[in-house]
C-alpha cells in the first residue's frame, strides 16, 4: 500500500514538475519566496482586520503568528526530522528547479504549505460571517493552494507532501482560531464588536 502511495506521488510530481512556461515559472517562483508570502500576509491583514476589526488587530496578529510558529516548528520537528523522506530533488535524477536550489534534505510535511493553509485558514475561520463579501477569503485560499502547487512545479515537494502539510496546517489553524476565540472571551468582554 505504502509503495504504491509513493509510485502515485512520484507520478504527479513528474507530470507537474515537467509543465512548465517561462511566465509560469516566475510565479511559481514569485509564490514560493518568503517576501511574497510576506507581502501577502500583511495585505490580508490589512485589509481585513484594519477594515473589520480595528480594535482586535492584536488578537488576529496573534494568531498568525501562533499559526506560523505551530505550523513551521511542527512541520520540521514532527514530520521532516521524524518521517526522513527525502525531497525529490535529492531522491530522483532529472528534477527540474527554477531559479532554485534543492533546500534542505527532508521534505515531508511541506513547511510552505503548512504555513499558508495554517495563516490561509485561520483567516478564514475568522472573517467567513463577519465580512460582506468573501472574495478577499477565496484570493486567500486561491494564494494558498498556488503556493502549494508551486512547490512540486518547482522540484522541491512531492505532492504528498504538500497535501499533508496543507492538512496540518488547516488543523494548526483549527486550533489556533479556537485559542483566540478563548483569548477574546477572557479579556475582550467589555469591548463591543
């Protein structure tokens, strides 16, 4: 069961890491840099919690910040340096990498797609009934996912990897939005919405 779960994975890594354009591949690049997340993150933020929660800003920052530190710590401590699956880069011969070295040798869980579905999600939780229109919420999810098809598109994951970290950081933000939930209710009682 295990060898076959692997040869399918190996299979959708091969067919999305060889479609590749030359637009396509900067930005899958652009998506996958720390900056851009960033650039993101703090536009999401702004526009969501400055606009819908001025007040809150605090408990929101927060929770990004508890879903980055969750979701990267737990990636790397829980599943990379317990699981040891190499990323492909370091497994096959041939993987194709834009404007990119192969990282670090360990890439199950996605630390990339933990921390954007963790943030990505968390956002969600948070905003879905208190906005008027959710678009910002879909762009969110929409980055998300981009970003975690940028990582098999650029050699780094296997798709499993980036499933799974996708997964774990959706539950990160389960959590997360849960304890800052607690946090309101304990010290935001005074405050109206």
């Amino acid at each position: 069961m295990l060898e076959t779960l692997n040869n399918l994975d190996t299979q959708w890594f091969w067919w999305i890491n060889s479609h590749h354009c030359t637009a396509m591949d900067w930005v899958m690049w652009s998506l996958s840099q720390h900056w851009c997340m960033a650039a993101v993150i703090v536009l999401a933020f702004c526009l969501l919690t400055l606009r819908y929660e001025p007040r809150r800003w605090w408990v929101v920052l927060i929770g990004i910040a508890l879903c980055f530190l969750l979701a990267d710590q737990g990636s790397v401590q829980l599943f990379k340096n317990t699981v040891g699956r190499l990323r492909p880069c370091h497994a096959l011969e041939d993987v194709r990498m834009f404007r990119t070295g192969c990282g670090g040798q360990y890439g199950f869980v996605s630390s990339h797609a933990a921390n954007m579905f963790a943030v990505a999600m968390f956002l969600m939780l948070r905003y879905w009934k208190r906005v008027k229109r959710q678009w910002p919420l879909l762009l969110i999810a929409l980055w998300a996912i981009a970003t975690c098809y940028s990582r098999p598109y650029l050699g780094k994951h296997y798709p499993g990897d980036v499933i799974c970290g996708a997964v774990f950081g959706a539950i990160i933000a389960l959590i997360v939005w849960w304890v800052t939930a607690v946090i309101e209710k304990k010290f935001c009682k005074s405050e109206t919405k």
